[in-house]
C-alpha cells in the first residue's frame, strides 16, 4: 500500500517563480554566507600564521618578518571585507524576502490555483520581517563608528587639523547614514511588506492553508507512531567529522606547543622560566608545529572528498526520488531524505568554492597590496609576485561567481522536482525555538492569517514534536 497521503485532497504546497531579482537574492544570499565563513577561516589562518612569525617558528628571520608584515596588513583586508561582505548578505536577505513577496502578489493577481498554496519556505519570506539583518548590520554599524565618531571629535576639539576634521565628519556621516538606513528599514520596507501579506492572505484562505498543512501533519504523526530506524552517518558525513576533529587537534597542538612551554605568561621585563612535562607531552610539545603542518592539509583533503561523496550521493538520492515518483503505488520515502531534497539547497561544492574564495580573496589582496607598499614593510618580498596575486584575485572572484550561479541554476533547475515531492509527499520544515521561546509560525503551520512568532518553549524543536 502506498503512503500517498492527501491523494483526495486537491489542496498542495507549491513553489512559486519569484523572477530574475528573486533567483540572485536567493542564490547571493547563501553564497554570501558561505563566504563570511571563509572570512572566518582566514582569521584563524593570520591567527596562526602571526604566532608562528612572533614566536620564530619559521627558523628564518627574512620569513618571519614577511609573514608577519603579510599577517597583519591580511587583518585589515579581512575587516574590511567582512564589513562589505556583510552589508552584501543583509541587503540580499531583504531583497529576497521583498521579491518572493511582491512575486506572490503577481501571481494572486493572475489568478493563481488556490489549490497551490505557497510553500512553507515562501510563506517564511512573506510573514518574516524583510529588514531584520539589514536593521542589525545598519544599527551595529552607527553604534561602532558613532563612538568612533565621538572619540574623533574630542580629538579634533583639542587637536585638530583640517584632514583630522574631514576624516571625523565622513566617520559621524557614515554612522548617521547607517542609523537612517536601520530607522528607514523597519519604518518604510516592513510596513509596506505586511501589506503585501495581507493581499497574499486575500487570496490563499486559512482554510486553504490548513489543508495544504494537513498531509505533512499526518505524514509526522504516523512517522512518530512507527519505531524510529536509528541511521549511522554515511562515509561523507564521517570524512568531514575526521576532518573537523583534526584541524582541531591540529590548532590545538599547535597552540600547546608555543604557549605551554613557559610556567608563566611572559611579559615585558620577564622571561619565560621553562617547564617540563611527562615524555608523551614533551614529544607533542617539541612537534607541535610538525602535527598542525600535517593535521591541516589532511584535514583539506578529508573535506573536499566529504564534499564529493556527499554530492554522489545526493545525485543517487535524487535519481531514486525520481524513480519513486513514477510510481504510483511506491511508498513513502524516509522522511529525512524528503526533507532534504524537498527544500531549497546550496549544493556543498557551490558552499566550499564560495569559502575558498573567501580565503583566497584575504590572502590574495594583501600580497599585492603589500607587493605595492602598502604593508609595514617586505615590499621588496612580495612585488615579485604581484602578478601571481592579481592572478589568484581573479581566480577567488570567479570561483564565487561560479558558486553564486550554479546555486541558482541547481536551484531554478530543480523548482519542478521540489514540487512534485511537496504535492506527492509533503514533509514539514525543521525548527528550533529562539532563546525566548519563539519560533516563527510559518515553520510550523498555516501562518498568513496569524502573528508572526508563536510560543513553543525554550529548547524546543521539530524533532521532540
């Protein structure tokens, strides 16, 4: 007998187009993301690599010295990449939210079915607020250079020329702008976004969407009714897990190695009064460097072929959804892989691409930045390599347009298959609560007609329902 729920039931989830605008803010945003990440591998990398230049490690006074003048000029670039970068993921949040909302209008004006009733994960978009990472970046901005801002002043007041005064006045501009831009977000944007809901919510009735919700609600009960099959992790999920575990034991023997030699923490006018260790530590400590230099790029590999599996994999998965699908009396498939392939993803080459090109892009600018004499020094070190840099550059742009594009065409591509599986076998999204309880109500059920957030406890999730 087949798990076909809701086959009398005309009533299903359907993903709607959302436009051109709609497909890059979607795609943007998780690219973006994926590459803040990247920002954050590289922090960890300068971390390490100013370590190492401070504590002479490199057995080279010419390399340390170069390190060290790459490390920190790679701090700034890393700032200020993570500033733009973030400004770029809240304004692609907003966006997306505001197309695939004026998209739903479009189509409640041309007379959509009210049999297909927007998805889960649309429905999100409309009854979120459109403005909250964009009200978070703009506000946490005005804070930060707005103190900044007040500090210059008090320096100009006593001290001041006219290029001090030029600089305070853009610093006090930016953090006015910033504050306006948040004050504007939740003032104009969101009003004008609940508007748009309340035409949405004209159209598809509670009624509609509570019968759309009806099979994914009975699919989960009769899920929990049956005996939970406990899934071992499959061999990519293992690879990335070793691969985790070792760049962590690698930074940690690292780290061990260069701070736990001395009894106390040198300062200026003391040394450093050295300590011993039972044999095993002494031979962790005296190899620290040697472990964090293999853990790492195994660690790499490790990844990139998780990577790869997991992508095998999914493509299997999907080939096996498309055979099920042709079959009328096939039963339901597990409820996690349906989840999955359900939902819109980025796929995990697109995710490692978009962070490496975060790490490329640090490491790659400040080489050429301090090849031109930007740096504190070793400009002479690293002209030589300005065009390898402007090279490796190009390289980083384009290897995150490529993770940009094709999360988009899988995602485009694949909008047809996600709603076969939503209208043959809905499953309902996974959540977790806030830390005040709260979770937002489109997760969860019908929500068009209802409060944003709805209170379920703290801790709570989908997967104790």
């Amino acid at each position: 007998m087949s798990d076909n729920y809701g086959q009398s039931n005309p009533w299903h989830w359907h993903e709607h187009r959302i436009g051109l605008v709609g497909e890059v803010a979607r795609a943007g945003s998780r690219a973006l993301f994926a590459f803040l990440i990247g920002l954050g591998c590289s922090f960890v990398l300068i971390f390490s690599m100013g370590i190492l230049s401070e504590e002479h490690q490199f057995g080279d006074p010419g390399l340390e010295m170069a390190v060290d003048h790459l490390s920190r000029l790679s701090v700034g670039v890393l700032m200020v990449l993570a500033v733009v970068v973030w400004g770029m993921f809240a304004v692609a949040s907003c966006v997306r939210e505001v197309a695939t909302s004026r998209a739903l209008v479009r189509a409640a004006e041309r007379g959509a079915s009210r049999y297909e009733v927007p998805s889960p994960e649309q429905v999100q978009s409309v009854t979120c607020d459109p403005t909250e990472q964009l009200t978070i970046f703009a506000w946490a901005n005005a804070a930060i250079v707005g103190i900044l801002g007040v500090v210059g002043l008090f320096v100009v007041l006593f001290d001041g020329d006219e290029e001090s005064v030029l600089i305070v006045s853009m610093i006090t501009g930016y953090a006015v702008i910033m504050f306006l831009v948040g004050l504007a977000g939740r003032k104009v944007l969101t009003p004008a976004h609940e508007r748009r809901q309340a035409r949405i919510a004209a159209h598809w009735s509670a009624d509609d969407e509570g019968k759309a919700w009806r099979p994914a609600k009975q699919a989960r009960r009769d899920a929990s009714g049956r005996q939970k099959t406990v899934l071992g992790l499959s061999l990519a999920e293992r690879c990335v897990y070793i691969a985790a575990v070792l760049s962590v034991l690698g930074f940690v023997a690292l780290q061990a190695s260069l701070t736990m030699r001395c009894a106390n923490v040198p300062g200026p006018g003391h040394e450093c009064h050295e300590t011993t260790y039972s044999s095993f530590i002494e031979n962790i400590l005296a190899w620290g460097f040697w472990i964090f230099a293999v853990l790492l790029p195994l660690a790499g590999i490790l990844a990139v072929v998780g990577v790869l599996l997991d992508w095998k994999q999914r493509l299997s998965e999907r080939a096996q959804l498309r055979e099920l699908l042709a079959d009328p009396r096939a039963p339901r498939p597990a409820e996690a892989l349906l989840s999955y392939h359900a939902r819109r993803r980025m796929p995990p080459l697109a995710l490692v691409g978009a962070a490496l090109a975060g790490v490329g892009l640090v490491f790659s600018l400040s080489s050429y930045m301090v090849g031109q004499g930007m740096g504190l020094g070793s400009e002479d070190v690293f002209a030589v390599y300005r065009t390898e840099s402007l090279v490796a550059v190009a390289i980083s742009v384009g290897m995150f347009v490529a993770a940009l594009l094709g999360t988009g065409f899988v995602n485009v591509r694949g909008r047809e298959f996600r709603n076969e599986l939503m209208r043959r076998w809905p499953t309902s999204p996974s959540w977790s609560a806030r830390s005040d309880g709260k979770v937002l109500r489109a997760k969860r059920g019908p929500a068009l007609h209802s409060p944003r957030y709805v209170k379920v406890g703290k801790n709570a999730s989908s997967g104790q329902v």
